[in-house]
C-alpha cells in the first residue's frame, strides 16, 4: 500500500464521517447526505451504482492531490463499508480511467467552458465531468446515457444546479466529438 495514504489514514481515517464532513462542505446545500445509506443500497451490477462508486473513489483520490493509488482507495473504501467491489468491475475501470487521465481530460474539457477556468469549478462539478468524458471516450458508450447519468450524479453530489452546467458542457462535448445524442425513445 501507498506509504502516503497509509500514514494519511492512521491520523485521518477515509471513513463515512470524514467524507460526509467533506461532501457536505463542498456541498454547501441545506440537504443533508448520508453516504452511508447510499453505499449500502448500492449494487455493483448497476452500471448506475458502479458510476456512484467511481466518483467515490475518484473524490479519495482527488482529495488526496492523485498521490494515491486507486487501487489503495478501493481497498480502503471496501473495508470501510464493507462492500465488495471486484478490481476488474466498471466501477474501477471508470475511476482508474478518469484518475489516470485526468490532465487530458482537463483539456478536453477546458475549450467548452465559456467564461470558467476548469480550476474555479466545485470539485464535484470537475469530477463528474471528468468521469463523463472518460466514458465518452470509449467506443461502446452511449452518448445520451452517460449525459443522464453525470447529471443525476451531479444533483446527487455536486453544487446546486450543478446538474444543468454539467447537461450543457456535456452536451457541446458530444457534439464536437461527433456523437449523436439519442432521444429517450431511441435507447433500446
């Protein structure tokens, strides 16, 4: 295991408390999120679920400035909560992708934001985006599917209305990538 987060958790624990605290910091919403209950109804095979567990693990590493393993955070994450999250499952696919590549998808990210530096957006608001444009550049994503699912992340985790600039900046990224959008009656 990583010295670095080893040490980091003797002294700070990654626990439900410490992220709760954290989470409803960056937040800054009146509602209240128990990760807890949120972890514990989570299915690792519900590609909805799965991308959940990425921008966990995500948020562990981001918050520790990518100086730890995603492979640590999972660990520690699975002890924590007591669930379990096979290394080659999506969830860990998503989060070492986005994790991994991050810088270039900051840049792909960076020509679409209008009067924004990536470095202003919330935390959340940037992870969720990242992991968005991670699926996206995959060849069997669906375009329209991975907008909707950021989005509902976003109104989980990220800032208020959060939700609506993640939609727009996703939706200019499709299109300059090329992607068709597909309408809800399209998806089989």
């Amino acid at each position: 295991m990583n010295h670095k987060l080893n040490d980091e958790l003797n002294t700070t624990p990654i626990d439900a408390e410490l992220d709760q605290a954290t989470l409803e910091e960056e937040l800054s919403q009146e509602e209240v999120i128990d990760i807890e209950e949120i972890i514990k109804n989570l299915k690792v095979t519900s590609r909805k679920d799965e991308r959940v567990i990425a921008f966990f693990i995500t948020y562990a590493v981001d918050r520790f400035d990518y100086d730890v393993e995603v492979a640590d955070v999972l660990d520690q994450f699975k002890l924590g909560f007591d669930i379990d999250i096979p290394h080659d499952s999506f969830a860990v696919s998503l989060a070492k992708g986005a994790v991994h590549d991050y810088t270039q998808l900051d840049e792909q990210i960076k020509p679409h934001l209008k009067n924004w530096k990536i470095e202003r957006l919330g935390c959340c608001t940037r992870l969720i985006l990242r992991l968005a444009l991670w699926e996206l550049n995959q060849k069997d994503s669906i375009p329209s599917i991975v907008i909707n699912e950021a989005v509902e992340l976003a109104k989980m985790f990220a800032e208020k209305d959060a939700y609506k600039f993640i939609n727009g900046i996703l939706d200019e990224i499709c299109k300059s990538m090329g992607l068709t959008i597909a309408k809800d009656k399209e998806i089989i």
